[in-house]
C-alpha cells in the first residue's frame, strides 16, 4: 500500500514536471523515443481510465511508444499535431481504438507496431487516413477473429506487412481472410509478407495453397519476401513460380510437413524458381518424425543426379536451409529422395545440420561446384563417400561435427576427403569419433584458419602446413603432450598473428619426459583459451592445473635426479641439493683466503670480504 501511495505521489511529481504527459501515465524520453508507461500504481488499483489527449511531444523524438503491464485497463489516449512522429508502438494497451479517428492526430506515421493487444476485429475505417504507413507489423493478438478485406487499403505506400502470433486463441481466421485482406492491399511496390505462426496446431486447415493466398489483387507481383513460418502446414500446394515472380525470400520453416510423395513437383518447382535468392525449410517436422529413432543418411556424390530426383537449383538460388528438418522419406523408398544439382554455378550455402528421415536413405549431392558453406553437423550420419566434398572446390566453411565418421576419416589413407577443398577456412569434426587422423589428411588446407577438433579421441595431432590457422579447438581429447613439431609451427604461427589454442580437458601430463612441453605453454606466444580447465597430471596421477603448475621446478627437479621429483622437499637429498653447492663455495673461498693469506697480508682487514668469509668458514668448518 505504501509503495502504491508512494508511486501514485512519485508520479503527480513527474506528471507536474511534464505537461503533456496523459493522466495515468509515466512518461519518459529515451533517445528518439517518447515512452508513456501505464503507471503500475493506476494498473493496481484498477483506476476507472486513463488517457487523455497527447501533444507537443518534444521535437527529437520521432517514436511514440505506449506500454501498460495490464491489459484491463482502459485507455482513451487521443494525439494531436504529432505530424514529426514517424513510427508508433502500442503494446498490451486496452485502447477502444474502434473508433475511427483513433490515429489522428498521428497520422502522418510511416512504421505502425501494434503488439499484445485484446483486439478482436478490424474493420475497415481501423486505419483510416494513415496513407504514409510503410510496415506494418501485428503480434500477438490471440483474440483477433475478424480481418475486413479492405482494412489495409489505407496504407497506399506499404512496403512491408508482418502477421505473428495470430488468433491463437479463437483460430477463426483462415487464409481465405489473409488472401482477402492482402488483395485489399493497393500499394504497388509492397515487398515483404509475414504471415508467421497465424495458425496454431488446433487450427484445421493444413493445407495451404500459395498461389490462392495472392491470388486476389496484385501483392504478388512486386512480392520479394514472403515468411510462412510456423503455420502447422502439411500440404504446401501451388507453383509460386508464376505467382510469385519477383520472389527472393522465401521460408516455409517450421511447418509438419507431412505430404511429401504428393509435394514433389512443388519443391522441384520452388528450387527451380527463377528469381529465388534464399529458402528456409528448416525445423520442418514430420510428425511421423517424432516417433522415429536414430536414422541414418548415407552422403554420396551423384555427378549427374542419375539415382535420384533432380533438383536443379534455380539461377539465383543461393542458400537452403534445411536444419532441424525431418524429411518423410517412405515414399522413394529405395532412390535417394532428392539431388541437389546446380548448373548455374550458384548455391553458396547449404545448411542441412541436424537434418534427418524417417527411414533410412541416401543423400546425394550432384553438381555443387559454387558452394561455400556447408553444414552437415550432427546429422547422426556413419557413412558418407570420401569423394563428397571433392566436387566442391570451393568450399571455406565446412561443419561436420556430431557424426560418426571417425572411421571413415582414419581410413582415408589416400588423403581423399579434403584434397580439393584448399580454399577451406572454417573444419569443424568435433565429436566424431576420431582417433586419429592420417597423417597428410590436412595437409591441402593451406587457408584453414579455424579447426575443431573438439571432443574425440585423438592422441597425436598433425598441424603440418596448416600456414593460416588462427584458431584449434583440441579439448577434450586424449592428448598427453603436443609434439616438438606442432608446437614449433604453432610458435612460428603466434609470432605473425595471434593464435588461440584450447588444450582444455586432455589427460595432459606435467611429468620429466614431458617437460619441454610443459615449459613451452608457460612461454609460448600462442594464446591459450580455457586456461582455468587445462589440467595436467603428475608422475602420480595427482591432477593439476596446466598453467599454474610450476613448470621451472619441474625442469630443475627432473635435470637433478631421476627420482627427484618424488622427494619430498625436505628430504635429505633436496636439502643437499641446496647446501652442497654452498659448502663448494665456501671451501673454495676459504681455499682461495689462505692462500692470499699465506702471500698477501694486507688483505687481513677487518672489512676485507675473504676475511669475513675465512670467520664464516671457520664457523662452517669447524
Ligand atoms: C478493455 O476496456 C473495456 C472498457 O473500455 C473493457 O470492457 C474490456 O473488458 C477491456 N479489455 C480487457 C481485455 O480487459
Ligand atoms: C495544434 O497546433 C495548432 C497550431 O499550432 C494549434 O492551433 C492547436 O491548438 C494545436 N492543437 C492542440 C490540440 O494542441
Ligand atoms: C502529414 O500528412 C498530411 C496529410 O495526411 C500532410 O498534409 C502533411 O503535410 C503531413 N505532414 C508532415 C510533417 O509530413
Ligand atoms: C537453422 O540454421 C540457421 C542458421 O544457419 C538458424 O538461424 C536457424 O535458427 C536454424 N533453424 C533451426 C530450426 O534450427
Ligand atoms: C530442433 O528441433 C527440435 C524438435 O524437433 C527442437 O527440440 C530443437 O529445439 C530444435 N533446435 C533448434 C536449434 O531450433
Ligand atoms: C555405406 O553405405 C553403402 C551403401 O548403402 C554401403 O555399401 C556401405 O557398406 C556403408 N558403409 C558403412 C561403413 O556403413
Ligand atoms: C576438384 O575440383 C575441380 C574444379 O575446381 C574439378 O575439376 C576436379 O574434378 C575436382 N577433383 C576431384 C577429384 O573431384
Ligand atoms: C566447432 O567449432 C566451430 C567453429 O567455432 C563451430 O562452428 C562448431 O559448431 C563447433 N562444433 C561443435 C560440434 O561444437
Ligand atoms: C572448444 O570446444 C568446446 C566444446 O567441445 C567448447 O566448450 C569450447 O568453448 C571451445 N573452445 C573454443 C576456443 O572455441
Ligand atoms: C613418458 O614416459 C612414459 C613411460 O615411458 C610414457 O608412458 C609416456 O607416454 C611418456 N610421456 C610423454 C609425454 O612422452
Ligand atoms: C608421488 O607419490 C609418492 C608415494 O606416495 C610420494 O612420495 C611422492 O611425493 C609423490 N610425488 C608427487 C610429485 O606428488
């Protein structure tokens, strides 16, 4: 109660201080931005209404934000002379926008957010007179069950249109209502469609057919950016090849897609498409997917795509997604289900990580020849062909980590695998199951720049001619030591540049036959990551930090006796380590005193040092 008298009287302070700020608000300025807050103390006490009329915001800020952190409450907000403004948020407001004249005042906004509000229908006048609008973006209205056909023709210069998290707690709306409503658009240069997570998976419809969704009024023809993420689709249908002609972008992520034997035509058709640039078919689950265990993907090159089905990739095609997707496969049962072919020269990247089917299948890329990055990490593969990525010379980004191709790395005596990719900057094989690589395997990599070799079993390493390479993930392996001559090129290395090496989690060992190594991470220029879980073991197995391990007395315990590391420090022959080299001394010196003595009498002073030395003596000597 205290706090809400207190914020009530805090906020008539701020309010008396800001004169156009609406009854019930807190309003600040941050940047460019106007904020008015829904006061949490009005919000409590569910106060009967706030608002009020909003004016003269100061002339830097050209955003107007409204936020309430209750949604109940009522706001009856008007704007006036705001014609500076240019982009307005209303978030989780209650405002009884319903009435047409809601926006003047603001009219002249060219970005219009509308985020968490209870709205559940709009109409045709909602937007009147906002013709300057460029994007519009509306998120999370669960209650929304009414889109008149004509409601975005206000906005006669609209650009961009974003559609999220929609109707998610009525599903009244169909994509007969999008198709209505985007055919009501009349801006001829409109680029960007988001219709994203619009329909939940309690919503019926299942299928959507793009070429129907604009099919109405002319949205289509300058549509370079279409998101039809998250839509519980199962059946995509429709050639957005004539629909769409100007289509850059297009991503059907995140869909169930579960008609795959009828959709053939439809993807060959969308990875033919002629103005294509990106396709985002990640996360597609088939929900058959969720009831399949482990299925493996056999990786092979297909030169012309004979043993499957040809995908030629379009003239602009540069970048599918496929990540995180399940593919039903049933249906080609025994061919490969699709091959990638690319005469054009165009593909650059390809991401098909923690991809899978729901049976077991080949995968073959055909004609690949343009392709930069690649990422087939954990795709819980055993077996691809060593020649894979020959056919792709142009490759600087390879990540195949999470796969169980260990066996086929240590068996590729013929150095195979990565002869033709030397333009490769970025390997990843963490988690591979290696033990071991041959020794030339890397050898061609002259440009790698970044190895991980995270999280196998390797005991030896060979870092031979890799000239670039600024960064080796090697934790978590077995290595007990790095030899002379990967540590004398990592040092050649750090002197240009800086190189990180991570060490971290190996059985590492700080014993005598180890010392070299164990001096050289003290003083090498390399920059050692993951210091703190870098650990080393002594000649009993004790487990020590790497980097604060005392490397010196190790190198002077190990050149003074064999078993001198296993002395204890106040053992007899540490102790005699250090006073035999004094009674040396001192023998000597007293020997040298006698005979200065003996031929020299003047060096009898009692501030001479040999006399000082000859009293010490005789105390030691005697
Ligand atoms: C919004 O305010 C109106 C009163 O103006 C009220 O009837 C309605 O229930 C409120 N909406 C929500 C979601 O509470
Ligand atoms: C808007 O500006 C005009 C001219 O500057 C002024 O006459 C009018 O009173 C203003 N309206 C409001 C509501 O402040
Ligand atoms: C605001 O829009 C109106 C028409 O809607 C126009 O007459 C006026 O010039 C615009 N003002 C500014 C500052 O752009
Ligand atoms: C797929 O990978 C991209 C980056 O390449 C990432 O942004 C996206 O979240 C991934 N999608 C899924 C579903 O994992
Ligand atoms: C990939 O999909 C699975 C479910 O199939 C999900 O749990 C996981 O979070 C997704 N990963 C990413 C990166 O989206
Ligand atoms: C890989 O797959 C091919 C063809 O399916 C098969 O002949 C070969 O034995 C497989 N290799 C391994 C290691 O599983
Ligand atoms: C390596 O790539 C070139 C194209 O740069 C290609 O002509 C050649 O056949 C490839 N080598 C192998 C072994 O595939
Ligand atoms: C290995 O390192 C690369 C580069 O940092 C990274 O992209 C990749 O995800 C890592 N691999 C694993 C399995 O974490
Ligand atoms: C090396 O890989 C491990 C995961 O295996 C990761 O935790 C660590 O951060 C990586 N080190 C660097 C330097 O990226
Ligand atoms: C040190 O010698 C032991 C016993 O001969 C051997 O097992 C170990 O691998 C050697 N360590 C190094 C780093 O050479
Ligand atoms: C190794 O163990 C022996 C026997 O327990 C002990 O005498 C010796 O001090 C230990 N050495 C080190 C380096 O801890």
């Amino acid at each position: 109660m205290l706090v809400i008298i207190a914020s009530l009287i805090l906020s008539l302070f701020v309010k008396s201080t800001q004169a156009s700020c609406p009854k019930g608000f807190i309003c600040k300025v941050e940047k460019d931005t106007f904020e008015l807050l829904c006061n949490p103390a009005v919000d409590m006490l569910k106060l009967q209404t706030v608002g009020g009329l909003l004016t003269d915001v100061p002339p830097q800020t050209t955003r107007v934000k409204v936020k309430c952190f209750n949604r109940r409450v009522p706001v009856a907000l008007t704007f006036a002379n705001l014609s500076h403004v240019r982009e307005l948020t209303l978030e989780s407001v209650n405002v009884s926008a319903s009435e047409s004249n809601f926006f003047h005042g603001i009219s002249n906004i060219t970005h219009l957010v509308l985020r968490d509000l209870s709205l559940k229908r709009l109409e045709k006048g909602y937007f009147e007179g906002l013709t300057d609008v460029r994007s519009l973006t509306i998120e999370h209205l669960d209650e929304l069950e009414y889109l008149h056909p004509d409601v975005l023709k206000p906005f006669s210069s609209l650009l961009s249109v974003a559609f999220r998290y929609i109707g998610s707690a009525c599903n009244y709306l169909h994509y007969d209502d999008y198709s209505k409503m985007l055919g009501g658009i009349q801006s001829s240069d409109l680029h960007t469609v988001v219709l994203y997570a619009i329909h939940t998976s309690k919503h019926a419809e299942t299928h959507l057919n793009i070429d129907n969704l604009f099919s109405r009024g002319t949205v289509g023809t300058s549509l370079k950016y279409l998101d039809l993420g998250h839509n519980n689709v199962e059946f995509f249908l429709g050639y957005p090849i004539k629909t769409l002609p100007s289509l850059e972008y297009l991503s059907l992520a995140e869909n169930v897609i579960l008609g795959s034997q009828f959709m053939t035509v439809f993807w060959v058709q969308l990875i033919g498409h002629r103005t294509l640039k990106t396709l985002d078919l990640s996360g597609m689950n088939s929900r058959a997917a969720a009831t399949s265990g482990d299925i493996l993907f056999r990786l092979t090159v297909d030169d012309d795509c004979s043993g499957a089905i040809r995908m030629t990739i379009g003239p602009q095609l540069q970048s599918i997604s496929l990540n995180n997707s399940t593919l039903l496969a049933h249906s080609f049962t025994k061919s490969a289900p699709f091959c990638f072919f690319d005469i054009h020269g165009v593909l650059k990247y390809i991401d098909v990580a923690h991809a899978g089917c729901t049976t077991p299948i080949t995968c073959s890329i055909g004609q690949v020849r343009a392709l930069e990055y690649f990422n087939m990490q954990n795709l819980n593969t055993a077996n691809m062909s060593t020649d894979l990525f020959s056919k792709m010379p142009n490759l600087k980004v390879l990540l195949m980590g999470r796969n169980n191709v260990g066996n086929i790395i240590e068996n590729d005596a013929r150095n195979s695998l990565f002869r033709n990719n030397s333009k490769l900057r970025v390997l990843d094989m963490a988690e591979c199951q290696l033990t071991d690589i041959p020794p030339k395997e890397l050898s061609n990599l002259r440009q790698l720049q970044h190895l991980n070799l995270s999280g196998n079993s390797l005991r030896l390493v060979n870092l031979q001619n890799l000239a670039k390479i600024r960064i080796i993930n090697l934790s978590r392996n077995r290595l007990t030591t790095l030899a002379q001559d990967a540590r004398a090129l990592l040092d050649k290395m750090a002197a240009k540049r800086q190189v990180d090496l991570d060490l971290s989690g190996n059985p590492l060992q700080c014993v005598c036959n180890n010392t070299d190594f164990v001096t050289w991470t003290h003083v090498s220029k390399v920059k050692f990551l993951n210091m703190d879980d870098t650990r080393c073991f002594d000649e009993n197995n004790t487990e020590h930090l790497l980097f604060r391990f005392d490397s010196k007395l190790l190198d002077h315990t190990c050149h003074t006796g064999s078993d001198s590391l296993n002395s204890p420090a106040d053992s007899p022959w540490r102790y005699l380590r250090i006073v035999l080299p004094v009674v040396l001394v001192v023998i000597v010196a007293v020997t040298v005193a006698c005979f200065g003595y003996m031929f020299r009498r003047k060096c009898y002073h009692p501030w001479n040092p040999t006399q000082l030395l000859k009293t010490t003596s005789d105390v030691q000597l005697s």
